[in-house]
C-alpha cells in the first residue's frame, strides 16, 4: 500500500507542477514581455549553476542513503547531520564565488538586485532537504507543503507582477517561493532526524558526495550552460525563445519524473533485499508508462506547437516554434535516460559508469555549443540538447545491457510507435482543415481527439496491463 500512497501524492504534486505554472505563465509572459522574461530566465540559470555547485550531488546520494538506513533502522540523524553539514560547506563557498562573479562581470553587476534574489535561491535550495524526505519516503507531507507554497505564490504574482517594469519583483516572488519551503522543511525535520555536529562524518561521504555531484555539473554543460552562453553570445529576446519552448516540455516531463521520484529509494531497498526480479519488473512497468505516455504527446505537441506557444505565451513568441519542435523528442530520450541512470545505475551504484556517459555528453555539449549557437541561437541551442541526451541515453543502455543484461524494450517500443502512426495522421489532417480557425478550439479539438484515441488504444488494441490497473483502482 505505501507505494500506491506515495505514488497517489505524487501524482497530485506532478498535476499541481502542471497547473500552476500553466495558470503564471501565460500571464507573466504577457506582462513582462519576451526581453524580460529572457532576463529573468538568464539570471536565473546563472543562479541555478551556483545552487548546482552549492548541493552537488546531496539530492541523488541524500535519498539513496536516507532510503537505505531507514530500511537498516539506522538512526537517521548520523546521515542526515553528515549531509547537511557537506552540503553546507560547499553552499558557503558558492555563496563567495557568487558574489564575486556579480562584482566583476559587467552584465551581472547591472542586474545586481536580481542576482541578490538569487543568492535566497541559493542559500534556500541548501535547507530545501528535499532529499531527506523522499529519502523516508513522505511524499504526503512534499505535495501538501508545496501546493500551499504555489498557491500563496501564485496569489503574489498577480497582485505584485503588474507592468513590464516588475520583473525584479517576480523573480524576487520565485526565489522567496524556495525559502518558504525551505523554512517548513528544515522545521519540521526534527520530528525524524537532528542536527548535531558530534555526529558529523564527512569522510564516508565526500567521494559519493562529489562523484555525484560532478555527473550533475557535467549534464548542467548541455542544459544550464547553455542557456548561460545563449545569454551572453546573442541577446535576452533569444533566451526568452529558448526557456520559453522549453517550458511545456518541462511541465510535462515531471509528470513522469513524479513515477520516477518514488521509485528511486523502492529501488534502492529492493537491492538491498536482494529482490533483483522485483527490481525489473519495476523497470519495465515504468518502461511501458513512458512509452505508452510519451509517444502522443510528442506527435500532438510537434504539430501543434505555434498554437501551443500562442496559449502559453501569446503574441510576439514565435521564435520559440522551431526550438520547441526539435526539443519534444526529448520527453521519449530523457524519460527512458531517467529510468536508466535514477532507477537502475544510481540504486545498482554505478556512480562512475554515469559520470563518465555524462561527461561525454558535456563534451559534445560544449562543442555543439560553440559551434551552433552563434550562428544558429535558440535552434542551436535545443539541437545542442537533443544530441547530448541521446549520447547519455545510448551510452547507459550498453552499460545496463553488458553488465545486467537489461535491454531496451525494442518490442513494446515500435508497437506504441506503429499505434501512434495513425495519430499523428488525424491530427495533420484536423492541423489543416481547422488551423484558419480560433487556436483555442483547434488545440482543445486536437487535445479531446488525442485523449479518446490514447485510451481507445490502450484500452481495447493494446490492452496495456497498467493503464487497465490505473483504471480498477
């Protein structure tokens, strides 16, 4: 029952990561404007490759150690006091190196106001300890404390973000949406675990600590960086086109990574149980979800990808159609890469086989990025991302394939893409006939016709065992 638990919140918290930046979205974009919101995006991953440095690999080997002792009935304040004080080390020495950087290059010293909003983020993101909870598994208290959050910022929005002129005051909005978790969080974590600095003992969990830590750095270089480098090579109009095609893809992604979140310490205590079989079924009901699930949206987001774009952002964002379109392959390409590096290398320990296929990833990364983006811009930089998450994608499944003989589900993969086939024609097919009318009616067309043929299919064709589960239950 506590994982059909945990997967209920998580669901509900991965519908609230869907609604709520649906309902912000349009409307700051509209009001601010795509210059603004490319600034606010720039500065943004500028802060975000600082908080990337600060908690280093804290997030992955946090809840694969918090999850494994819980199991073993260790106390968990000796890990918890541990992770907490390394991760506060390393936040600290973030913290300097931000200011710094924001004293002595031109661009950030402008903005400095924002970049002082982002040093909340950064210091937030440090008592965030999200991990210690998914770690114990208590994803009821996750979801309810984050939809109180959101709903108190999303009221903030609209009353405070009125005019192009507020885009300090939204990002300001985002980094304190950050400090008010991390205020409850931090609070109400001695309920299960204290703080005490005789039980530090950090030389179990540096090596983890940075191994980890660096693969996130190296993924950073091809989906953080290079946002940075498109801010600095062209202007904040072609980062507002860049975040901006990313953003549904976003949104619908944690919709999966919801699935993802709970299993990854199920699976750690599976391994630790020595449940190998379990532990594939697993993969492959989370395999089959991603197939089942992705394949649609990618056909019907492609094709209706300026109509999706004028609903999020409105008039003035058509540079973000082409990046879009070549970036929602990647809900099939990083969903299965999650499935393989957070479900299967990360629990199995494979730290180093998943820093080296990501730092190969980087390199290509950080080639493609100087060679595209000034040329190529926003384009160049989702083509940059594409490449790099397909080289990681197909580098982790020769690992898993050579040393556990797990392979890639070849079979169900070209049956959901040979049912999807006539699909895609249906939605050409009402893309042409319907697209002189109003986009609204278009997309909720193409949206009702998508969803009735998804369930038809699954349901009646292809009798997808776990969409007929999700159905009687």
């Amino acid at each position: 029952m506590g994982i059909k638990r945990n997967i209920l919140y998580t669901s509900i918290l991965t519908t609230s990561n869907y609604i709520f930046p649906l309902i912000v979205y349009p409307y700051v974009s509209r009001v601010l404007g795509v210059t603004n919101i490319g600034l606010c995006n720039f500065i943004d991953s500028i802060i975000n490759y600082f908080i990337l440095f600060s908690m280093m690999g804290v997030t992955i080997l946090g809840t694969r150690q918090i999850a494994m002792d819980k199991a073993n009935s260790i106390n968990l304040s000796n890990p918890f006091s541990s992770l907490l004080a390394l991760n506060g080390l390393t936040t600290i020495f973030a913290l300097f190196i931000l200011l710094g950087v924001t004293l002595t290059v031109p661009e950030l010293y402008e903005n400095r106001d924002m970049m002082g909003y982002g040093a909340i983020k950064l210091v937030s993101n440090f008592l965030l300890i999200e991990w210690f909870y998914k770690g114990i598994e208590n994803f009821r208290f996750i979801t309810v404390r984050t939809i109180f959050i959101k709903c108190l910022f999303v009221a903030s929005v609209f009353i405070f973000v009125r005019d192009r002129e507020d885009y300090p005051v939204y990002y300001l909005l985002t980094a304190l949406t950050i400090a008010g978790n991390a205020i409850i969080n931090i609070s109400y974590a001695t309920k299960f675990a204290s703080f005490r600095l005789k039980l530090v003992n950090l030389k179990n969990y540096i090596k983890p600590y940075f191994v980890l830590g660096s693969y996130l750095v190296m993924t950073s270089l091809y989906t953080t960086f290079n946002v940075v480098y498109l801010g600095f090579i062209t202007n904040d109009t072609q980062v507002g086109y860049y975040t901006t095609a990313t953003r549904l893809y976003n949104i619908l992604l944690a919709l999966f990574t919801g699935v993802t979140t709970v299993l990854m310490p199920r699976m750690s205590n599976l391994l630790a149980q020595n449940k190998f079989d379990e532990f594939k079924s697993f993969i492959g009901k989370s395999t089959s979800l991603l197939f089942c699930f992705s394949f649609p949206v990618i056909i019907f987001c492609t094709i209706y990808a300026p109509e999706v774009i004028m609903l999020i952002s409105g008039p003035g964002y058509e540079g973000a159609i082409t990046p879009m379109r070549i970036i929602m392959p990647l809900m099939l390409i990083i969903g299965y890469e999650q499935i393989q590096i957070v479900q299967c290398l990360m629990p199995l320990k494979r730290d180093k086989k998943v820093m080296i296929n990501a730092g190969i990833g980087a390199l290509i990364g950080i080639i493609l990025n100087f060679l595209l983006i000034p040329h190529l811009e926003s384009v160049g930089s989702a083509i940059t991302w594409v490449s790099a998450e397909t080289t990681i994608m197909v580098l982790s499944q020769i690992v898993l394939k050579i040393e556990f003989d797990i392979n890639f589900a070849w079979k169900n993969f070209f049956r959901e893409l040979l049912f999807n086939i006539p699909l895609c024609g249906i939605l050409l097919m009402i893309y042409f006939i319907f697209r002189s009318y109003n986009y609204f009616l278009v997309l909720t067309l193409a949206a009702l016709i998508t969803a009735i043929y998804f369930f038809s299919t699954q349901i009646f064709i292809n009798k997808n065992k776990t969409i007929l589960s999700l159905f009687h239950k």
